[in-house]
C-alpha cells in the first residue's frame, strides 16, 4: 500500500465523519457509554477482587482441638488437614504459644494474663489453616468436619462470602449492561457509515467504473468506524482516571477504617484498562463499520 | 479486441435485453450502436461494462473471458475500459483537476505519474486552462470533456460511451465528436450508443442497429438507418 493511499483512506475517512457531524457525535457516545461501563465495572471487580485477596492472606481458618491430645495425636491430625485440598499451610499453636501471642497483641496491658502459666493455661491446643484461594473455604470446612477430635472451628466466612457475592452480582450485571450497550453502539456506527455510504453514492459509483478494488472503496468507511471506536474509547478513560484518583482519596478521607485495606492503585487499573478499552473501542466500529458496508456497499 | 458469441440476457421478469448477439469489434475500430429505446443498446453497453451478466453466451474483451471473471477481478477490467456518460457523473466538489485525477488516484497510481498525466490529458481535450474550475463553473460541453479526459487518462484500450452527446447542443457536440474521432486515430477502440441521427451520418463509420434485441444491420461505413 502507498503512503499516497494510506493517506487518501485517512482524509476520506475523516470527511465523511465531520460531513456527518452529528451521527458521528451519537457514534462516539454510544462508544463511550459502552466503554465507560465496561471501565466502571473493570474498576469495581478489580479492587473487590484485590480486597479478597488481601483478606485471603490475613484470614484463614483455625481449629481448636479439646482435651489434651499426645503429640503422636497433634502430627496425626496435621498431617490429616494438610491432605485437604486447598489447603497451604498449617501451623500447630501450643496453648503456650496462643498464650505468648496473646500477650503481645495486648502490649502494655499484659498483666491482666498475669498469674497463667503452663500449669493453668485455659487456652486450647489449635491449628492455623492458610488456603490457596478463599472460595475454596466451603470444601475445606466440611473437610475438617469430618477429622476426629476437632472441637471448634472458626472462620471469616460471613465477610467473604459477602465480597465474593457483591463481586459476582458485579461482573455479571456489568458485562450484561455492556453487551447491550455494546449492540447499541454498533447498531449506531452502522447507521452513521450507511448515511456515509449514501453521501457518497456517485463517487463510489464513479470508482467502481474507473477500476478501483472494492478494497480501495471500503477502506475509507472503516478507517471511519475505527475513529469512532479510538475516540469513543479514549474519551471516558481520560476523564476517568482523575475520576478514580478523586473517589479512592474520599473513600480513604471519609473512612479512615478501611485504611486497613489497599485499593488498587490509578495505574494498575489503567495499565490493563487501557488496552482493553482501545481494543474493545475497535472493535466495535470495526464491526458497525463492516456490517454496514456488506449491506450498503455492493462493491 | 471485443467478442460476444451467442450472447443472450434474459432479466429476472423475463423481458429479453438481448438474445443470439454475436458482435465482433477490432482494435482501433470506430463503433455506433444504434436502434430505438428498448432495442438492446443499453443491455448491451451494461453486458460491456460487467455491470449485467450474460444468461448465456461468452463476452471476451482483451483476450479475457469477461462472464467467467470472479467479482475480485471486475476492477482489473474495468481498467481496461474508459466509460463517459450522458449526465458527465462528474464530482461537484472537487475541481475539474482533482476529478481527473481522481480516477488515476483510486487505482493507486503514483503522485508523480498523477502530476505528468492530468495536466497533459486535459491540455488534449482542450480544459488546459480550467483545471481549478468546479462542475458547476464549466458549460455542458465543458463538462463532458472532463468526463472525457477522466474515462482517457490511465489510458485505457477501449472508450465506451452512453449517449456522450444527449445532453449537449449540436455545436458542443461536435466538438466532443471531433475529440472522439481523435482519440480514436491514437488507437484506442470507441463503442458509442448513440440517438444522435445527424452524427451518425456525418462521421461515416461503422453502424451496428439494433432492433428488439437482435442485430438488425451492421455496415462497416454509413449512416443512421430508420427501419430499425
């Protein structure tokens, strides 16, 4: 292909866009709806997976174990739980350790535990479980279930379980609105090429007479859509990562709490997003665009 | 140059355009088609153009049977094939200039070929001076030779015309005949349906009447021929 060519396709294309000012603004809307949702959803799923996983690594399960069980019986039951699927680690805690970390975690005030020693520990024998992946929680827990011995066990399910729910309705309604709007926009981008098409019936007309491929004659209307997509999609980025920066400082303004939990940082999110968005935007007026040329174009 | 053996074109609702066309036209010929509306001429120039397939029959133009060439092919040609109209199909928004060059543009030719070839075609038909002018600028006549220098300008062997003269005045038009009558002595083959009895007459060349479908006289040199 010559430079001459190229640049022809680029001027065409960019006519027939700004001779229909108008569609090709609905175009871009359409295209930035699309993309904006797919954005919001993206940055949404992305810091609630984030959150899972940062509790993933502090919450596991621990197990307490009744009586007085003999070594031979402490290794026996580690090695039963370590067997579990999905199971990482396991880690035996002595009522004397749970005693020590117990101290610790109250710092200055570790007096009140003043006068408990090995002989009058009321601290339980128990296992600290680490997963793999937390919705694997369920499985792991009827497991343990079934090991002898056990006497109580305990585990961040409500809160998990909560997150992966919120993460789930998230991903399915997000990809649903995007679909639709995804059609939307296509259904528009065509309309807009069909009216360009037709602007340019003589000269498409006139072209086919002297010679030119129907590649020459298509390319132009492409290059069309795929502006549409670029602009469409590089818009709602631009505008959202100041978005994302300003609703992520309020969050950790306005609720100092969740400072215990990390969101994603603005350019991990839009390191991935915009590729994504760019090749998402293409598309879609790669789509509107060729659809619309095989039902208006007989070339 | 152009072969139809056997050529007939039956439309979808069954009216005939042609039927049993065997026409043969040699290089550098000089060719009328003539004949009354609904004889077959445009059909034929259509069937030409590749713009109809025939229903049966083969159409070789340039050694190259044109009925057996696949849509990806038709562009190849149509290069071969200089096409004028009667409404001039010219583009109202680009100049008289850039619609020349425009049809050397869409078969990719280059810039440089472009700036030697426009200015030269239009200097022979007489537009050397009205480059910059729009459609819209230029007379009838006008008009036409630029549709003219376009159909000629990436030199094609063969010029088809449709009723080239229908919308000029018999002066304009003559000198259209005159520029056709020269492109012709440059060797290339013109075919030209036409109405226009009185050019018939005065250029004195080859004659195919047509008459519903059917060739009803072909005369190597004469004039418009009324029982047609």
């Amino acid at each position: 292909m010559r430079p001459s060519t190229i640049k022809y396709y680029l001027k065409e294309g960019l006519s027939g866009l700004r001779k229909n000012l108008l569609m090709t603004m609905a175009s871009i809307i359409a295209v930035m709806a699309c993309i904006s949702i797919m954005s919001f959803s993206y940055c949404v799923a992305s810091n609630l997976h984030h959150i899972l996983q940062q509790m993933e690594d502090s919450i596991g399960i621990s197990v307490f174990i009744g009586g007085t069980p003999t070594s031979e019986e402490i290794e026996e039951m580690k090695t039963q739980i370590s067997k579990i699927d999905h199971v990482l680690e396991v880690r035996y805690i002595s009522p004397g350790d749970a005693l020590e970390e117990l101290k610790a975690d109250w710092g200055a005030e570790e007096d009140i535990f003043e006068g408990l020693d090995e002989t009058n520990n009321p601290l339980s024998h128990s296992f600290q479980i680490t997963l793999d992946e937390i919705e694997s929680q369920d499985s792991v827990l009827q497991a343990l279930k079934g090991i002898d011995g056990i006497d109580n066990i305990r585990h961040g399910q409500t809160e998990t379980e909560l997150i992966m729910k919120a993460n789930k309705v998230f991903n399915i309604a997000g990809f649903l609105v995007m679909l639709i709007l995804g059609v939307i926009s296509v259904m528009i981008i065509m309309n807009t090429i069909r009216i360009s098409v037709v602007n340019r019936r003589v000269e498409i007309n006139i072209m086919k007479y002297v010679g030119a491929t129907d590649w020459f004659i298509r390319w132009p209307f492409i290059i069309e859509g795929v502006i549409i997509g670029v602009v469409g999609a590089l818009l709602p980025l631009i505008i959202g990562i100041p978005i994302y920066a300003k609703i992520i400082s309020a969050l950790y303004n306005y609720f100092p709490v969740i400072k215990i939990i990390q969101f994603r940082l603005v350019g991990d999110i839009f390191i991935v997003l915009f590729p994504v968005a760019l090749a998402f935007g293409i598309l879609l007026g790669t789509i509107g665009s060729v659809t619309s040329i095989r039902k208006h174009l007989r070339v | 140059m152009i072969w139809l053996n056997n050529v007939t074109k039956t439309y979808p609702n069954g009216s005939r355009g042609v039927e049993n066309l065997n026409l043969h036209i040699e290089k550098g010929d000089f060719v009328f088609i003539v004949g009354s509306s609904g004889s077959g001429k445009s059909t034929l120039i259509k069937l030409l153009l590749k713009e109809l397939e025939p229903t049966t029959g083969d159409i070789i133009i340039n050694r190259v049977k044109t009925n057996e060439l696949s849509s990806n092919q038709i562009p190849y040609l149509r290069r071969n094939l200089g096409v004028v109209f009667q409404d001039f199909r010219l583009l109202p928004n680009k100049t008289v200039y850039e619609n020349v060059a425009f049809a050397m543009r869409v078969i990719e030719a280059p810039n440089r070929i472009i700036r030697r070839n426009v200015p030269a075609v239009l200097a022979l038909v007489g537009l050397g001076k009205k480059g910059r002018s729009y459609p819209n600028q230029l007379s009838g006549g006008e008009q036409q030779r630029t549709a003219l220098a376009r159909a000629i300008v990436n030199n094609p062997p063969i010029l088809i015309c449709d009723e080239p003269t229908g919308n000029l005045d018999p002066e304009t038009a003559w000198g259209i005949m005159q520029l056709l009558d020269d492109i012709n002595k440059r060797g290339t083959t013109i075919v030209m349906a036409t109405h226009a009895r009185d050019i018939v007459d005065d250029m004195q060349k080859r004659v195919v009447t047509l008459k519903q479908g059917n060739i009803a006289r072909d005369i190597k040199k004469g004039g418009y021929c009324d029982e047609a």
